[in-house]
C-alpha cells in the first residue's frame, strides 16, 4: 500500500504542547493517575518528519479548546501548519460559544478537511443548542469531524455514547469519528456505528499493552469490528503515546482479522474518505 494514514495525531502551537505535555508528566484525573510518559518530545519539524519516516503519508493536527475565546485563535496557527505541512489534513475546531458557527462556517472555506472535537477536555454535552449549527454544517459539508466522546482514560460530565447520540439523532449524516474506538464503552458506540451508516471509530491507543491494562477490549466484539473494517480508521495519539509508534500497528496485526482488513484501516478507508490521490506526492 502507499503507506499509512493516520486521523490522529496532535499538532498544536508549543506552548499549548508543552502544556499537555506538563499535564500528562503531572497524572492529572484526565490520565487516571497513570504513569503516562510522552515517548515524542522533538521539535515540531523533527515530529513532521519522524512520522514521513513511520510510512505515515498524511496525518491530522488535533488540537482543541478547553475554555471559550480559544477555538478561533487555535484554528488560525492550524491553518498555516497546513499551509507548511502539505501532507497534514488541514484541522480545526470549536467549542461551544457564541459565533461558534460563523468560524466553523469560515474554517470550511479556508479548506479545513477534518476537525476536533474533544469533550472530555472541553467539559462540555456535544449535545448543546449552542454546538447544533456546528454539527449541522459539516454534515452538509460532510466534513469528517473526531471526538474523543468516549470515557476514557476517566469519565467526564458529558462523555459516554449519550450524549453523541442526541447529536445524531438531528444530524443522522454527520461524518463522526469516534476516537479511541469510544473506550471503553466500546460494543456501546459500535452501537452507533452499525445504526449510522456515516459514523466511524478511530484505532487511537486501542489494544495496546498501555491501555489493555485500563480498559480492555472485549473479545466478542471483535466479529463486530471485523464487520466494521471499511469505517474503521487508524488513529495512534502521536507523539503524546507512552510507547514506540510501532506498537499501535503491531498490537492491530495481532488482532488476526486479515491482511484486507488491516490494509484497509491502515490507509483506504482514510484514503477514500478524504480522497487522497493513489499515488502520493513526496512532501515538500
């Protein structure tokens, strides 16, 4: 195949970086209290580059809020990484505030292909009036978005299946992403992934040894996840991962569900989705 794709790594301005990064160091409950050791800390063109060197052929630049007033500024930096990062997927995201829809609508224009939506972060229900014209225009613009809606690696107010439920109950098209493959509601979300046909679930961090320790995938689901192979997408939390980037695609190769499914979350079914040429390009 041409290489990997992956719809979850984090690209952010340094001094927000350096701020998660403080927060994962200090076991913060949004870790569980876990030992969470960041394995990438290069500069951001080492980190760039260091995926081109993993086989990653395009990748994301999650970032997110976590108070209002943020959400615009963060867009901004996010559209010139992708300006000097041409295999990046351009990012943005939002928060639940006023004028929110105005910048979503504006980030559209200016080429977003993907956004982030991080609840547990935020501390906010996606399900909020606030957020519904959001949600709204990229189902119209069918512009896949990736929310970490799951309770993992510790419950928020508003995480869980619930509340992502309401949003698509009035949005049945939208293009939702359900990062860590909802850990560890996992047969919950796959729930919502078999009863909309536009939902998928991103690999981020799932059957590693790190987190088989905190929330471990069911193994009867696994016929559920094989059936879901074309919504499923690889997604690895890079560089903010307590372990080799290579283990993330080692702990998906022993699940044995077969070389067409893995191929497939691997690159195709981003490939497809964000309609990236067979052939790629040699970055800049």
């Amino acid at each position: 195949m041409p290489g990997l794709v992956d719809v979850h790594t984090h690209f952010m301005p340094e001094r927000v970086l350096h701020k998660v990064w403080a927060y994962f160091d200090g076991l913060g409950p949004l870790t569980g209290g876990i030992e969470w050791p960041i394995t990438y800390r290069e500069e951001e063109a080492e980190r760039a580059a260091l995926l081109r060197a993993f086989g990653v052929r395009a990748f994301t630049a999650m970032l997110y809020p976590h108070k209002p007033g943020m959400a615009r500024w963060l867009n901004g930096w996010a559209a010139g990484f992708a300006r000097r990062t041409p295999d990046c997927l351009h990012t943005s995201t939002f928060f639940p505030e006023p004028g929110a829809a105005a910048y979503v609508r504006e980030a559209l224009e200016h080429g977003t292909r993907v956004f982030k939506a991080h609840v547990q972060v935020g501390g906010y229900d996606p399900a909020d009036e606030a957020l519904d014209a959001c949600w709204g225009l990229l189902a119209e613009a069918g512009t896949p978005v990736v929310v970490h809606c799951g309770s993992g690696p510790a419950p928020g107010r508003h995480t869980g299946p619930g509340p992502m439920a309401r949003v698509l109950a009035r949005h049945p098209r939208l293009r939702l992403i359900v990062a860590h493959l909802g850990m560890p509601e996992y047969e919950d979300f796959f729930d919502l992934a078999e009863r909309y046909a536009e939902v998928r679930l991103d690999t981020t961090m799932a059957f590693t040894g790190f987190s088989e320790r905190m929330a471990p995938f069911p193994r009867r689901a696994l016929p559920r996840l094989a059936a879901l192979g074309d919504r499923v997408l690889l997604g690895t939390d890079f560089p903010n991962i307590p372990y080799p980037y290579a283990h993330q695609l080692d702990a998906l190769a022993e699940l044995a569900l077969g070389d067409d499914w893995l191929r497939a979350v691997c690159h195709d079914n981003a490939a497809r989705l964000f309609g990236l040429p067979d052939t790629p390009e040699p970055p800049a």
